[in-house]
C-alpha cells in the first residue's frame, strides 16, 4: 500500500510525457543528435523513459535494433541504453511507429518526460485542472504561416 502512494505522489509530481518518432534514411543515420539529446537530459529538461529504434527493411520487414546493433554502427554507446525502459514503450507501439516509416529507413522511437514543467504541471493538477487538448505546429506549417504573413505585410 505504501509503495502505491509513493507511486502516487511521484507520479503528481511529474510534468508532462511526451513522444516522437524520428525517421533517418539508413545511410544517413549518423548519431550526430545524440549527444544533444543527452544535453536536454544533464541539463533536466526531459529524462528519458523509454528509447528504441527500428528499421523498415527494403521488404517491408520491421526489426528492433538493439545495442549492439547500434554499437557496430557505431551510432551511440549502450551506456545510452540504461534506464531507458519504463515499459510505456510496448512492441505494438513500435509496429505502429513502423507504419509510419518509408522501406529502408530507420528511426528512433522516444517517450520522454518534460522535467521543465513539472511544477507547473503538479501546481495544475492540485487545483483540480487538467490538460483538455495539446498538439504540436510542424515546422513546414509554422514557415509557411510566417511567409504568409510577411507576404500580406509586404501587400499592405
């Protein structure tokens, strides 16, 4: 019983998860983003709870790399790897992930909590509020927005 309310009160405690699928053409895969994703971690922003990565095969075949794989690849340590498991991150999640991939492509799959806002987020849930909806602008959108604007300003 204990163990639950501990579980409890550290789960109010914890700001938002999020997660997100990064595709790489294979031969492009390069890790060159790891070691700023582990900044965001040293620096407390997000911690990572769960992280893997999958390739589409040329035939449509979908695999789970694992550490070693990754290692011969040399694209990151497996020291990456530890306690980067929650268990939130499931295998039907990564199939699904997968649909999302071109053929002969890999990518990484990460669920990641937002540290930074965690106080906010536990000051929101005391007062009995919660999230009604939440969503992200892609990158393509939010250019495509400003060059809009700045092309009816250019009009006016």
């Amino acid at each position: 019983m204990t163990s639950e309310l501990d579980e409890a009160a550290t789960l109010d405690e914890m700001g938002p998860v999020d997660y997100f699928v990064v595709g790489f053409e294979n031969e492009r895969m390069s890790g060159e983003a790891f070691p700023l994703l582990l900044d965001l971690v040293d620096r407390g922003i997000i911690r990572i709870l769960d992280l893997a990565f999958i390739r589409k095969e040329d035939d449509g075949r979908v695999t789970v790399l694992s550490q070693v794989d990754l290692e011969r690849m040399q694209l990151l340590e497996a020291v990456l790897f530890e306690g980067a498991a929650s268990g939130m991150l499931r295998p039907e999640d990564l199939e699904e992930a997968a649909r999302a991939l071109e053929v002969g492509t890999s990518a990484g799959v990460l669920v990641y909590e937002n540290v930074w806002a965690a106080p906010f987020a536990s000051a929101v849930r005391r007062a009995g509020g919660y999230v009604a909806a939440s969503g992200r602008i892609p990158m393509q959108e939010l250019v495509a927005a400003l060059d809009a604007v700045e092309a009816a300003e250019s009009v006016s």
